[in-house]
C-alpha cells in the first residue's frame, strides 16, 4: 500500500477526531443524577442527530448501532484502501452470521440481534447461510460455513460452534493483512490479547490444556504453545512469561485482581487501554493508515465507553464505580 494514498483522508480524519467526546464532556456525564440528562448532553453532539423529542434513554443502544453505522458507512466511502475499515468490522459479520445460524438452529426470527454494518451486506450472509456457500464473500466465509455444518450434523450439538467462528474469523483478518506490515503488526497485536485474555479466562474456568490449546489464535507474536505450556502449568508461570513481553504493563495492572478475585474485569479495562496508548502512539504517524485505524477504536470505545455510562445511570450505579469501568479517552 502506497502510504500518500492517505494523505487527504488523514487531513479528514484529523476533523473527525475533534467531534469525538472530550473529557469535559465524559465529566458532566458522570456528575448527572439521571440517565435521562445523558441523552442532553448527547444532544450537543454528533450523537445528537438520532435524538428525537420521544426518544427514550431506554432506547439508547439503537442510538449508539446508528452512529457507528454512519461511521463506518462514512469511512467504507471515503477510504482509499477498504481493507482498513474490514480490519474492525469483520468481527460484525461473524457476529451476524452466528446470529444467522442460531436462527436456522431453533427456527425463531432472531434479527434484533443483528448489527446493521460490517464489511459484507446483511442479506448476502443471510444468504451464506441458507446454501453455505457465496460468490460473495471471502473464501473463509465459505470454509466457516461447511465447518459449521459439518459440525451441526456429524455431532448433534452446538457446544464448539463459537470456537469454530473465532477460528475461522481470525484466519480471515490474518488473510486481510497479509503483504500489509502496518496491518500485519495490528492483527498479531489484537491476537496476542486475545489469546492471553482466553488463557487467563479457561484457566479461571478449570478448563483442560486440550481447550485452550483448541481455542488459542494462531498468527501473533506469542507463540500458542508456549501459552498453553505456561498456563497449564501454573499461573504464575504464565505471568512470569508475559513480563518478559511487550504484554508485561497489561498483565502486572490487572495481577492482583486475577489473584485475589478470580475474575478478569480489571484485565478487560487494561486490555482496552493498552491497545488504545498503542494506537495512540502510531496515530502522530503522517502518513499511512494508522489515523484512520485509530481513528475508528476510538470509536468503539467511545461506544463502548457510553454504554457503560447509560446503563450505569439507568440502574443507579455509584458515580466512583463507573469512573473506574470507563475506558481511556483518545483525544
């Protein structure tokens, strides 16, 4: 990929980082008595174009799917390179395609679970589904799709069906990034987190070596078996080995919870953070695809970030405990 081809459209971007909320903004969010106050603030804000007089703070996740679509629709539109944009949103589309088989599983209208964005149409995966393979989409797809039927029909059960999904969805990026170092260097990132985060949770679980060697990524810098080595044999052997990693800040902040608590919340913020800074830190690249892909986690973690904030003021959350769930800003 030629790096100039981005010039312009970093030059855009740079304005759409100015319209993402600000600090100030997330501070008069957290000092509000009522959920509904959110939707005002929100007003003053791109948000703010979805807002009708009867909308319903109760109604706030289709308010959050209609400005990530604009999004991502703004973007497919605008990108000279539309891989960039498949890098975040292909995860939508195995996510609507889980959706789409469990509709064929247990014979219900399941479609107020889809996300309405990602790289492919929603009608084209419907589609995949019904006969299994597309002219359409990715070769993976297709390959996902006989494995999950085979699996369906040979077994009778559904327990492996999630674990073949990700298999198959992480192939797919890898698939999307290669001959691409900038993408290269994002997909293994993402991996290794993922990895070390499915480690950490099938320990927490008691599950066997077997699993989690099953449902480890291949295709990061750590390797799978040296994670499955470290991680079946102890805890602190697994830790141990991340600190001698670029992983070492991610696993020391959320080491005592994992300890002490047996859960992974501290870890998911951290997660989330640490490949924020990291993204920060490549953004003040000029030139490239790096604003781009910066610009668009930012995004889903102001999302993300919002959705906490909204759920947190419906059921009367302490204002300290949804300070210490929300994710670091970008801007």
């Amino acid at each position: 990929m030629k790096d100039i081809q981005f010039n312009t459209i970093n030059t855009r971007i740079r304005t759409y980082e100015e319209k993402l909320l600000h600090k100030n903004t997330y501070e008069r969010m957290f000092a509000v008595q009522q959920a509904e106050e959110i939707l005002s603030i929100l007003q003053e804000t791109p948000y703010g174009d979805f807002i009708e007089e009867n909308t319903s703070v109760h109604d706030f996740e289709q308010l959050l799917l209609a400005e990530q679509k604009r999004v991502y629709d703004n973007l497919y539109e605008i990108s000279p390179n539309r891989q960039v944009i498949d890098l975040f949103s292909l995860k939508y589309d195995y996510q609507n395609l889980k959706v789409f088989v469990k509709e064929v599983l247990i014979d219900k209208d399941l479609s107020s679970l889809l996300v309405p964005y990602g790289s492919v149409p929603l009608s084209t995966l419907k589609e995949l589904v019904k006969v299994r393979h597309s002219e359409h989409v990715h070769e993976q797809m297709n390959a996902c799709m006989q494995e999950i039927f085979q699996y369906i029909e040979g077994y009778h059960e559904h327990h492996a069906l999630d674990i073949i999904f990700d298999n198959h969805y992480w192939q797919h990026l890898s698939a999307i990034a290669n001959g691409n170092e900038d993408f290269q260097l994002l997909v293994r990132r993402n991996i290794d987190v993922f990895n070390i985060s499915t480690a950490l949770r099938s320990h927490l679980m008691g599950r066997h070596k077997g699993f989690i060697t099953a449902v480890l990524a291949e295709g990061g810098t750590l390797p799978v078996d040296k994670l499955v080595e470290t991680i079946s044999s102890s805890l602190d052997e697994f830790v141990t080995y991340l600190q001698e990693t670029p992983y070492k800040l991610l696993i020391d902040s959320s080491y005592e919870e994992i300890i002490t608590k047996k859960t992974l919340n501290d870890f998911d913020l951290w997660k989330d953070n640490f490949l924020m800074a990291r993204l920060k830190e490549q953004k003040i690249i000029p030139f490239g695809p790096w604003a781009m892909m910066g610009y668009i986690y930012a995004k889903e973690i102001e999302i993300k970030n919002l959705r906490i904030l909204l759920i947190g003021k419906i059921n009367k959350i302490p204002e300290e405990i949804l300070r210490s769930r929300v994710r670091e800003t970008y801007v």
